[in-house]
C-alpha cells in the first residue's frame, strides 16, 4: 500500500478516537424506562437520561406560580417521580406516553425537557402493559 | 375514471417507460445505433408525463376528498384549507416518493435534451452518442427503483375498502407553518439535481473521458446545491416558527442525515473548479460526486426504517431497508468502476499548499472530514445498539463541540482561498493576507475588548476578515480594469460584475456564509429566556421587557381550535429595544392530535428576536391565566437574511448572459 493511503487512514482513525474520547462518550443520552434504571441505578445517576413512559393517571401537579410540574412515571411494574423545571409543553395528558430528558438525583428524576408522545397512530395503553410493551410503545409513537 | 384507476395506470406505465428507456440506453450503447438513443430520449418524455398523471391524480384525488384512495383516508381531511390540501402529497411516505420521482423524470427529460444522437456533440455542452446511453441509463435506472418502490412497496393509490368518510388530516406539524409547503419541494429538487453530474460522472468513467463532465455539469450542481441550500433554510425557518422551542437547528438525526449531501455536494464544487481549471483532483471528483448521490438516498434510508428516533420519522416499513439495499449497491458499483480506471484518472500535476487550488482542496477536506463526523455521530446510536443493546442518542453538543472549530477553520480559507492566485504564490499576495490578518487579529480583539465572549469575538473577527477578503479582492479587480482601459471605476466594477459572474457571485455567496456563522454565533451565545404565569391585567418585568397579558381567547377554525394569548410588550431597557407591540402566541389544538400545539408569535428585528410561546392556560378564583415563556435571541433575522444572499448569489452564477467570457480552456487536460 502506498504511504498516502497510509496516511488517510490514519487521519480517519485519529479523527474517529479523537471524537471518541472527545465527548462522543459524554455526550450518549440513554433511552430508559424506570424498570431498566432499578435495573442498574448506579449506571444512569448523574448523566443525561431519557426516562420512557406513561404518565400515571391522578398523579400531575402542576404549580403555576414555581412552574413546576410533577408526576409519576410508569411503565407499567415500576415507577419513578419526576419534577420538571419548566411548564410542561401544554400537551400533558394523563396516560400518555412522555420521554422525559434530565437527570436522576436521589429518589426522583429532575426533567429539563419534556416530549410528549405523539402521532395520528397514538393509543392510550390499556391497563396491565409490561415495560417491553410500554417500551416499544413509545418508540414506535415518534 | 377514478383518481385511484388514474394513479396505478399512469405509475405502471411511467415504470414500464423507464424499464424501455433503460433497455433503449443498453441497445445504443451496444448497438452504437443512434436511433435506439433517439427513442430513449423520446421515452425519457413519455415516462415524464406518466409520472405527472400519476402526480396529478394524487392532487386530483385530494381535492375531491376521495377517500378511497387509502393515502386520501390517512392523510387527508376534507376540512383542511385548500394550501394544505394542495401540499398533502409530501406529507407522508408514498407521496414524497412520488414527488421525489415526478422531479427525477422531470430532470432527466431536461438532460435528454442535451443529447445528440448522431456524429459528435454539435453545440456547447452537448452530450456525444458514446456517453449518453449511459448518462440517460444511469438517470433511467434511479427511475425504475423510485417507481418499482412505488408499485410494489409504497403504493400511493392503495385502495380502502369500504372507503371511510372523514381522514385525519396531515400531520398538524405539517399544518401549522406555509413554510411546510416549500421546504421539502426544495430539498427533493436539492436532492434529485445530484444525479445528473452524478450520471454523467459515471459515463466519463466508463468511456474513460474523464476531464469534461465536470465543466458539462457545473450548472446541474449550482442549481442542486442551491436548492438544498434554500431547503434547508427554509427547513431551519419552519422549525424556529413550528416547533416553540426557539431554535432552529437541534441535530436532528434526519437534518444530520440531509445536512451530509450538502457538505459533500459543497466539497464536490469547490474540487471541481479545481479540475475545471487545472485538470486536478479527478479522483476526488468522482469520489465526492458518488458520495453525494449517495448520500441524498441515505436520509431516506434513515427516515423511513425506523432505526433512528426523529421528528422526521414517518415510521417503519419495508421502504427503508430497499433504499439502503440501492444506495450500497450504487456506491459498490461506482466505486468498482472508480477503481477500474483509478491509474488513469491520478493527476498529473501536484497542488501547491498556498494556491488557489491548495485552499480549495484544504476546504474540500474539511467539509469531507465533517461530513465523516456527523455520519459517525448520527448512527453512532446504531453502534451502541448493536454492541450492547442500550438505546442511546447522541446529544446535541457534541455535535456543537465538533462543529465550531470546522467553522473557524472554514471561515479562514473561505476569506485567503479567492485571495490566493492559482498554482503558486506571488509576492503581492503576502501583502493582503498581512492585511487580512490584521483584520482578523483586530477584529477579534476589539470584540473581546467590548466584552464579547471568545467565540462571538471569534466570528465577528472573521467576518470582518471575509468582508475585508471580498473587498480587497473586487477592489483589485476594478482597479486593475480601470487602468489598463482607461475607464472609471464604477464602469470598471459593472463590466467585471457582468463578465465574471462566477467569481462575483461566489463572493456574494461567501459573504452570505460569513454572516451566517455571524448570526449562529451570537444566537447561541447570547439568547435568553424566562417565564412566567400571569392573570389577566397582570403585569411583569424581565430581559429587558415590559409583558402584559391583555386578554386570553378562544377561536373556532375549521381544521383547529385555537387559543390565543393577547400580550401587549414594551421594552425597558436596550435588549427591549424594537420589543414594542402586541403579540398572539396561541396553542392550537386538532382534533386528530390528543395534545395542542404551540404556534410562537415572533417579532423579528435588526437587533433581537422577541419570541413568546403560550405554554398553558387555564382558570381559577383570581381568573384567567396564562403561562407566557418569552425567548429573546439576537441576530436570527440577519441567518435568515445569510440563506437569502447565498440563494442570490447562486442565482446570480446561474443567470443566463449573453456577456459570459469565453470558456477557458482547462489547463494540463488530458480529455
């Protein structure tokens, strides 16, 4: 091989480590649902997460003089309480699913932004869903 | 007739007449007989017009709420205002297919004209009886996928059986903004414009004529990646008016995927003028025009496989894995015959770093190694699924971290890349880009000094050297005419502007970028917000503004309900400057969605951009309430203003003269 294919190859490879350990790393949002952070806590506290699930029925509290919103996140066998900072985008139901991007600190999951869920193909689930369900669920929902 | 009958008849027939032309293609390539190519160029019509039947039949059959038609019954309702209407067919998977082949008939029918089918090419830029087969058959071959797809995947005249009523409507994402009705129009002629330089680069690798299809198509790429520039702005636009979140760029996976295109397809023009001039960098030229072509199949693949969350995502389907099946199948083919004939199209001359050619090839680079990292970045996820199943998406500022040092570095060759002359260096030259320096150096400083952040001080340093670059170099031009004529220097300026439009319209199109960056750069630094509930009558003060809620209100529209925040705004100190005035951010809310959707009231000025949101509403012993979010975000105006120059300045390029200088011929040719 030439020593200018050499060469490219290299630069490839060092611009590829050098995104790699250059925050490529720090920067993966994970895609979890509560069941799978019960899973493994440790994993997922202090970095940016995003938390899938459906929202709790008679679990939302809305503060409108702080702006903060809490509720519970469900996937149907274990649950997590989140406060957003933040009003919710308006377009909060009950029983819907929302992704939730924030943090995990202590017991509750502190919300920065707030995705709701939604397309013409959207149904509610119904009672008794496991979290692969309610997983694929909210991935299939863009 | 039905519009469904109509629909399937005329996408068979357009399928067969591609299926034709490509065979027509390989008789006169073998055959070496013009009149196979004579028919091939006919068919190239008919295949268009079938397609516009079948293009017209979706309109037609959206426009007489026929719901028969399933693509009708899912997203269409008979209650949406006649644009919305009108713009249904690229509101969903089987239309946009649809519309992206009527444009790639359209295209090839236009590049059919080209062709002679007998002797060699008679007049200018003509396409000779031993190339065209191939370049027709290539464009003929992206015809037979795009309607094979259609027929026998993603068929927009499926029928439903009883046929239903009522539809949803388009997605209210869709509905919300006109900007909707333009954007992807743009970035499919974008996208369909590549495959012609593209087809014509593989006829010049099989017919081994490897130095002319570069200046032949250099219209075809101006206009394609003017038009993807223009779409993307427009991209930008919608989602600073749609989306409520007072951004306009999130590196999206999708607008990642649709952004590779651009940078190749920017890379490819700036190699070929290189190859147009000096016969150089054959190799790259071909290389990046695949890529590119590539490339603009590789969102699709994205979109619509469902292997990437988005708010592009149309959902999963079988659609996806097919587009990617042909694009690494045209990149393993294109890529075979590159290599079949790779001795022979290695250059014969050697690029000087500090030349024209030097910086050109130096941006190439950059925009290819870019290029690379968002790839890598936006199906990165894949990988990590792949290895240990974790779902994960790539944050934006990753994205942010690698993109700002590419934009300095781009921004520095933009402004010395004209200013150096070709082949090599002349001594006059160091003394403008000691001038140029200084600019920079001082511009950089003088912002530090009034307290701007390092990267806002940054940019407007490099703006000003970009500016001081175009001046330096239109100045030296007029100055040099002026002389040797013996004209004034306003003659001079308009003479050159007429006769060098490329290079004029080049400078246009760079000072478009520059402020740009401009515009990024201080949008992001310096954009702040708050939030506030508030009660009717109330007042409340902060960034600089003076917000009342005035009144909350309820309309019924056809297709929506809306509800509307009146606020009346006065600014208070100089960030509120130009603030003045009454805003109605409201929350629309369509019956096929189970949630509302903000539409933002912006006020656009020189200065900031003052953008309300209405966030939540509601109503209780004190009365009516509204949750206000106001974003104020300098300078996003003057982005809008940038995409407006650079599309100007493509304009400008392509505009038909009859003062255009002669062609010079490309040095060191060997065609």
């Amino acid at each position: 091989m030439k020593p200018k294919y050499i060469l490219g190859i290299l630069v490839i490879l060092a611009a590829l480590a050098y995104m790699i350990f250059g925050g490529l790393g720090q920067n993966l949002v994970y895609f979890i649902t509560p069941s799978e952070y019960f899973q493994q806590q440790s994993r997922y506290q202090n970095r940016p997460v995003r938390l899938g699930g459906i929202v709790k029925a008679g679990t939302v509290r809305y503060n409108k003089e702080t702006l903060e919103l809490r509720f519970i996140l469900s996937d149907g066998v274990s649950e997590i309480p989140v406060e957003s900072k933040g009003t919710p985008p308006a377009l909060f139901k009950e029983k819907q699913g929302v992704v939730v991007e924030g943090r995990f600190q202590g017991q509750s999951f502190q919300g920065d932004n707030l995705l709701v869920k939604h397309s013409e193909s959207y149904q509610a689930p119904k009672e008794g869903w496991t979290p692969d369900q309610v997983r694929k669920l909210i991935e299939e929902t863009k | 007739m039905t519009p469904g009958l109509l629909g399937g008849f005329s996408l068979v027939a357009a399928l067969l007449f591609s299926v034709i032309g490509l065979g027509l293609c390989f008789f006169a390539y073998f055959q070496r007989d013009g009149r196979y190519l004579e028919a091939a160029k006919r068919t190239s019509g008919l295949a268009l017009l079938a397609a516009l039947a079948a293009f017209g039949a979706l309109e037609w059959a959206l426009l007489t709420d026929d719901f028969s038609v399933q693509y009708v019954a899912l997203h269409h309702s008979s209650t949406s205002p006649l644009w919305v209407k009108l713009v249904t067919p690229w509101a969903a998977l089987e239309g946009s297919i649809l519309l992206w082949a009527t444009l790639q008939t359209l295209y090839t029918w236009i590049v059919s004209w080209r062709v002679h089918t007998r002797g060699l090419p008679g007049g200018k830029n003509g396409l000779d009886p031993y190339r065209a087969p191939i370049a027709l058959g290539v464009l003929f071959t992206v015809q037979v996928f795009f309607f094979a797809v259609m027929v026998f995947l993603a068929h927009p005249f499926n029928a439903v059986i009883p046929p239903p009523t009522e539809g949803p409507g388009p997605n209210p994402l869709l509905q919300n903004h006109w900007m909707m009705a333009v954007h992807p129009v743009l970035m499919y002629l974008g996208f369909v414009g590549f495959s012609v330089p593209f087809a014509y680069a593989v006829a010049a690798m099989i017919t081994r004529r490897y130095q002319s299809w570069v200046h032949e198509t250099r219209w075809w790429t101006m206009i394609a990646w003017g038009f993807l520039t223009a779409g993307k702005m427009a991209g930008a636009w919608w989602s600073y008016e749609v989306l409520g979140w007072g951004g306009y760029w999130a590196w999206d996976p999708v607008e990642n995927a649709s952004f590779l295109p651009w940078l190749l397809a920017t890379a490819f023009l700036h190699t070929s003028m290189v190859q147009e001039r000096r016969g150089l960098l054959r190799s790259w030229n071909f290389s990046l025009v695949i890529l590119t072509f590539v490339a603009t199949f590789f969102m699709t693949f994205l979109t619509r496989s469902g292997v990437i969350q988005s708010v592009h995502a149309f959902g999963e389907g079988p659609v996806g894995p097919v587009f990617l099946a042909f694009l690494l199948s045209v990149a393993f083919v294109s890529f075979y015959l590159l290599s079949r004939v790779s001795s022979e199209v290695k250059d014969v001359g050697e690029v000087r770093l500090l030349s024209r050619e030097g910086a050109l090839l130096g941006g190439a680079i950059l925009f290819t190694v870019l290029t690379f990292v968002v790839l890598v970045g936006t199906v990165w996820p894949l990988v990590v699924e792949a290895l240990n199943g974790a779902k994960v998406s790539v944050g934006a500022p990753f994205f942010n971290q690698m993109a700002a040092p590419f934009g300095v570095f781009m921004l520095l060759l933009m402004g010395i890349g004209p200013v150096l002359p070709w082949r090599q260096s002349k001594p006059q030259v160091i003394r403008n880009l000691l001038i140029l320096l200084a600019v920079l150096l001082i511009g950089t400083l003088a912002s530090l000094i009034w307290g701007w952040t390092l990267g806002v001080s940054l940019a407007v340093g490099l703006f000003l050297y970009n500016l001081a670059a175009v001046g330096l170099m239109v100045d030296q031009g007029v100055r040099e005419r002026a002389r040797s004529l013996g004209i004034s220097a306003a003659r001079a300026l308009a003479d050159l502007a007429v006769t060098n439009k490329r290079r004029f319209g080049s400078h246009i199109v760079h000072v478009g970028v520059a402020l740009g960056c401009l515009a990024i750069a201080f949008s992001q630094a310096y954009r702040v917000e708050a939030q506030k509930t508030l009660y009717i009558g109330e007042t409340w003060k902060k960034v600089g503004l003076e917000v009342r809620l005035l009144d909350l209100r309820q309309v019924q529209e056809p297709n929506r309900i809306a509800t509307i925040a009146v606020v009346d705004v006065r600014g208070t100190s100089r960030q509120g400057l130009w603030a003045e005035g009454q805003y109605r951010p409201r929350l629309n809310v369509y019956p096929v969605m189970n949630q509302p959707l903000p539409s933002p009231s912006v006020k656009y000025t020189l200065g900031n951009d003052y953008y309300f949101i209405l966030q939540q509403f509601g109503q209780d012993e004190r009365g009516l309430w509204a949750t206000v979010r106001v974003i104020v975000t300098p300078l996003v105006l003057w982005l809008w203003v940038a995409g407006m120059i650079m599309v100007l300045g493509t304009l400008y390029i392509l505009w038909p003269s009859g003062l255009r200088a002669p062609a010079k011929a490309p040095g060191g040719a060997t065609a």
